[in-house]
C-alpha cells in the first residue's frame, strides 16, 4: 500500500490565467505566476513562475515568454502542458528516483465549454495526470470559505479571477444560476496602461500596471482610508524619453470604472435569474467575493451600494478557490458535481 501511495499522489490545482496555486498534502505547495519562458531556438523551459514574470517584457529574441491561459481558459497548449509540468516538479524539488502518476482536481470557469475543458484535461493528462477531475471556480470557492454547499440554501458566490468573473448561484451541491463574463483582473491592467496612455502620454507594461493595481487600485473614487500616491515610471509618448510620474488611487478609481460596471451589470443579471426562494436565501446570507479582484479597494461596497445586498470578503481571497478544490479532492466520491 505504501508503494502504491508512492506511485500515486494526489494534488488539488487552482489553474488560474494570473497565478497557478497547487495543493499537496493539505498544503499550498505552489504559489506562482500562470507564464513560462521558452528558449524560441531549443522549444525548452527556461523558467516557470515568478522566474519566468521577472523576465517577462524583457526578453531579448531567442526568449519568449508566454501566459498559456487566457480569459481562463487555455490559449496556448503546448505551453500550458510544459507550464503544468514544470509547476508539479516544484512540489519534489529533489526529483524522485520513479516518478509520480497524479490524481488531480482542477478547477475551471463556471461557462467553460466542452472544447475548452477538454483543453483542460488534456493537458493535465499530458503533463502525468493519471485521473483528473474537474470543479467549477464559484464551486470551489464556496468549499474553499466554508459553505455548506449541499444543504438546500442559496448562496452567491463573485469569483473575480485574473482572467473571468464567475458569479453563481448553489444551492443542493448544484450551480442552480450562473454568470460569467471575460472582464477580470487581465482587464483592469489593461484598463490602466489605456488610462496612462491617455492621460499622461505615457506607455507602460503589463509589470508596471499590475503594480498600479495592487499599491492604489480602487473601485471607489473616495475612500475612508486612501493608500498614498503612487510614483510611475514609464516612456514617454511624445518625446521616447523614460519619465516618472504620480498617480492617485482616484484616478485609478476612474480609470477601472467601466470594467466594474460590467461585473455590476452581470451580477444584476444573476440575480434577476435566481429562482424566488432562493432569492431570500442570498437577501438573508448576502453575497461572497472570492478571487484577487475582491483585494481591489471599496469593490465590496460599491456592488453593496447597487445591489442593496450586504457583501461579505473572504478572509484570504486569493487561496479560497484552491482551499474548496483541496477539499473536493480529499472528498471526491462525496461531490457528484466533480466531472471526470
């Protein structure tokens, strides 16, 4: 049996278009940027991970790097089986002599389609997954912040990802409603090198914006603790010079406001599809954000403010959907809505 549980391990895998978080033994293992870098000439791994991010951007030809997922789903396969493959040899950095098969749970957007999930599981199978199971995000989620998800109550979950928001309705172990719509985290840093492009004539890159995000990003444009402005370096438009400039987490706040409108609007649409009954299940329990977007500042009141709905943060937002996929995989014969 020992032998057995040698040749067979099993990992919980959160395979996100920002960041891939795996779980091994109860444990988050790994924790690293979704991009690879590949030497164009040899088609081999140079780095995974937060390696690979430090190059990213700055890469001369015979280097490329590259985000296998996008929008949360697979856009490049080769890349995401070396990607996936790489990830799992960080949970043995000492190799072992006979290498593991895996039994793995991977968690997928809640509007994925069959090709896409497909994708998915090829992948991983590629990549030495023995049996691989799938989950949906909101799913997965609720597991991951303790919901009780097969009890006959409606609850709510907003997942917003690096590359989808998912937002669903569960109730009986089933996704009774859902939404999901391509405008993430991957947006909003799209939405501020657009912002700085115009406003300040100024580029800068995908690096740079991420960092915008995370030091003064804002739902909100005024806020009761207000992070301090943020100094920015970037090249200049008008004259190809690098300059440096100030920004503020106001004009941040308008810079992602239409993004954020569109996951408002999405969330209205859920709820206007929720059956009744439910319906006072969600008024009584409020809804819950999940994900790196729920981390932008003022987001859980400014969907509170539309919604009249009280908003409730998961105390580690980043790690909730591959803390349920953990516990799914510790359960698998429990949950029906895991899919091989």
């Amino acid at each position: 049996m020992a032998l057995f549980n040698f040749l067979t391990h099993e990992i919980a895998m959160d395979l996100g278009t920002a960041n891939t978080l795996i779980i091994h033994n109860d444990k988050v293992v790994v924790d690293e940027p979704s991009i690879v870098a590949i030497n164009k000439l040899t088609g081999k791994v140079i780095a995974v991970g937060k390696r690979a991010m430090q190059m990213h951007e700055r890469t001369h030809e015979d280097l490329k790097t590259i985000r296998p997922l996008r929008d949360g789903v697979i856009a490049d396969f080769n890349a995401a089986e070396s990607m996936i493959r790489e990830m799992i040899k960080l949970i043995h950095p000492n190799r072992p002599f006979i290498t593991p098969s895996w039994k793995m749970v991977i968690c997928i957007p809640s509007a994925i389609t069959e090709v896409e999930k497909r994708a998915v599981k090829d992948s991983a199978e590629q990549a030495g997954g023995k049996e691989v199971y799938l989950i949906h995000e909101p799913m997965a989620a609720a597991i991951g912040i303790g919901i009780d998800v097969e009890e006959p109550v409606g609850n709510m979950i907003i997942d917003i990802g690096g590359g989808t928001t998912d937002i669903a309705v569960i109730a009986l172990a089933g996704i009774v409603c859902d939404q999901s719509i391509r405008v993430a985290g991957d947006e909003f840093t799209g939405d501020i090198i657009e912002y700085l492009r115009k406003a300040h004539n100024m580029l800068i890159g995908e690096r740079t914006a991420e960092s915008i995000k995370i030091h003064v990003g804002s739902a909100l444009k005024e806020l009761d603790n207000p992070p301090d402005d943020y100094r920015v370096s970037g090249r200049d438009l008008m004259t190809g010079i690098p300059k440096e400039i100030t920004v503020s987490y106001s004009e941040i706040a308008s810079a992602l406001d239409k993004s954020i409108s569109k996951i408002e609007e999405a969330v209205l649409k859920a709820l206007e599809t929720t059956p009744p009954e439910l319906a006072s299940d969600i008024y009584r329990n409020g809804l819950y954000l999940t994900g790196g977007g729920a981390l932008l500042r003022g987001l859980d009141k400014r969907i509170q403010n539309k919604t009249k709905l009280p908003v409730h943060v998961a105390d580690d937002p980043l790690r909730a959907v591959v803390r349920g996929t953990g516990i799914a995989l510790k359960n698998i014969h429990k949950y029906p809505f895991l899919m091989s």
